[in-house]
C-alpha cells in the first residue's frame, strides 16, 4: 500500500517557509519585537504547525484533522508512567544544572540563577511546544518511523530542527541572537537540539505516539529553564545546561536501545 505521509517533503517545506520569513526579518534589522517585524517573525514561528496541519488537510495523513488535534493537544492521556516521567525529565532538565554549577563554583544556586519574571521569552518558551511539536513530534517522527527507527528518525528531525532555529541567530533580540553565532552557546544550542530530539523521539513513542507529550515536554521544558536560567550566560553554564540533557539522552539510549533501533 502507498504510504500516505511524506516526512521529507513536509521536512523541507517548513524549512523554507519558515526561512522566507525569518531571514526577511534578519535584513530588516530591527528588533523582533518591533512592527512589522513581529508579523515576520510570527509567521515563521508557525511554519511546523501550519505546514503539518495542511499536510493532514491534504490526505497526507492516516487520519484528519480533527483527529490531529486532539492527539497534539488533548492532555488526557498524560497520566500514570507517562506523567510522572514527563515530570521527572522537566525537573532534571532545569534544576540540574544550577545545582551543578553551584558545585562547581561553591555558589549558592539562588545567587547563580536568575528567577526570570514572566515576559517574552517565557512565553515564546512555552509556546514553542504548541506550535513547534505538531510538526516535529505529531507529523514528521511517526512518518518518518514509517521508513526507520525511532532513534534514526530522531536525529534526521534533529537536523532540519536545527536548521529550523538558524536565522534567528540573525534576528535583533531573539534568544539565539543573544547567544550569538558561531560561539560556544551557538554549538551547545545545536547539539542540545540533536539529545533533545531523541529525548522527545523516546517519550512520544513510550506514550504511545501521543503528540500533546512532546508539546508539554517542548513548552514546559523550555519555560522552566527560562525561569530558572543563569543570571549570567557564559560558555561554563551553556556547556553544563547542554552536559545535563546530553546525559539524559545517553542514559535513555543505554537502557532502551532495542526500543529505540526497531521500526515503529
């Protein structure tokens, strides 16, 4: 029988929807936040959810949209193993590397870290999750699992994952633009992508290919490290936030290989 998905298609085309616009607001040059420029950015921003939700809407796709949605967004099935799993990575995720850097600088972490108050940044954080997993986790891994295993499949997302994040490291006031390009941060944040991606590959399939785990794990993640994030960014703290989920994802590989390496 055809396969009706095309990961790779709809891999490349969020890749260039998302360019057109974001690299449109890098030559702009004005701050993200500033009009028009937000209206570029935004619309960037949704290019996995736009493109995965059209992908479903033209038959590319065992089920329909509403189907789609509701396995992105339902939070019902997050309960039991699933919750308590998706609680425990959060919490190692951010608190892991204040108490870390607080070993290793003799600091107290509450003089390390910087309590963010809510604003931007927290709320792109957390809205990443909805707008970025429904493409990378609800469409592109089970298709893409069509054709290879959990774990192969996880590191090609990564990869146009990361090419995904690229222009903003070119947009005036992102995040990544803070890091900077071609620093230290900016290898750290591209190979914390490739650990995260097979994290969020393991926990979508040991939920039984329930996408709303990966949003939730994406958004919350992203939102608690914002809240409990250095108060000085340097190459020390990016490279022990990056150890911490490269250990995650390492222990998640060492004991569950078999599972990851099938086809699923």
């Amino acid at each position: 029988m055809k396969q009706k998905e095309k990961p790779f298609l709809f891999l490349f085309l969020t890749l260039f929807w998302t360019w057109f616009f974001w690299f449109a607001a890098a030559f702009s040059e004005q701050n993200w936040l500033q009009f028009p420029n937000v209206i570029l950015t935004a619309l960037g921003f949704l290019g996995p959810l736009i493109i995965s939700l059209l992908f479903v809407k033209l038959g590319f796709w065992d089920g329909n949209v509403k189907d789609f949605i509701k396995n992105n967004f339902d939070m019902r099935p997050v309960c039991g193993r699933t919750g308590v799993y998706l609680l425990v990575l959060i919490l190692i995720l951010t608190g892991s590397p204040l108490l870390i850097a607080s070993m290793v600088t003799g600091e107290n972490p509450a003089e390390l870290a910087a309590f963010s108050a809510p604003g931007a940044f927290l709320i792109i954080g957390f809205l990443a999750g909805a707008v970025e997993e429904p493409g990378w986790r609800g469409y592109a891994q089970p298709a893409m699992q069509r054709r290879m295993s959990i774990l192969y499949s996880s590191l090609v997302i990564s990869v146009f994952w990361a090419l995904w994040h690229l222009p903003l490291f070119f947009i005036e006031g992102t995040y990544q633009s803070i890091i900077g390009f071609h620093t230290t941060g900016f290898w750290t944040f591209h190979a914390a992508l490739i650990a995260g991606s097979i994290i969020l590959g393991w926990l979508y399939n040991l939920a039984g290919k329930v996408g709303v785990v990966a949003v939730l794990y994406h958004g919350f993640g992203n939102f608690m490290r914002e809240v409990f994030s250095f108060e000085t960014s340097t190459p020390v703290s990016a490279f022990i936030e990056f150890s911490v989920e490269a250990v995650i994802a390492l222990v998640i590989l060492l004991f569950s290989w078999s599972f990851l390496t099938k086809n699923r």
